[in-house]
C-alpha cells in the first residue's frame, strides 16, 4: 500500500505517460496536444523530483530519479516494485 505523496505522484506521472503515448498512437488525440500533455507531465514530474528531473523525455521508464541512481549502482533493473 502506497502512503508516499511522491510516490502516489510519480505512479500518476507514469499512468499519464502511458496514457498519452496510448491516445496520440490511436488517434484520439493529435500531436499538439500530445506534446502539450507530455510538457504538463515534464512540470509535475520536475516539481515532484526536482529541477533535474527530464521525464518523460529522458529514456527513464519510472520517474523517480534517485532510484535510477541506486539501480544502477546495484546493476539491477529500473522501474516500479510491486509486492504481492
């Protein structure tokens, strides 16, 4: 269970991301508005992860920046952890 506000934020972020690519792929919405999406999305994540933070343009599939730090370290793959 999820009690993190930067962590309910950046599942968001993440859903959004997936949503655009989703809709601009189908048709549903244009390039324009996919792109404004996709600025929105590059705002809230810089506000949740600060100024250095370039999702969803950078090639991180999970906004959370330090976490891509520590896999890396750790030579493990990046993204969200589910538990079940």
């Amino acid at each position: 269970m999820m009690k993190d506000p930067k962590q309910i934020a950046r599942v968001a972020l993440q859903s959004a991301r997936v949503n655009v690519e989703v809709y601009e792929v189908c048709g549903l919405i244009d390039a324009p508005a996919a792109t404004g999406l996709r600025y929105k999305i590059a705002v809230q994540a810089g506000d949740v992860n600060g100024d250095a933070c370039r999702f969803p343009s950078c090639a991180c599939p999970w906004p959370d920046c330090s976490r891509q730090a520590e896999a890396a370290a750790d030579g493990q793959p990046s993204g969200p952890t589910f538990s079940t």
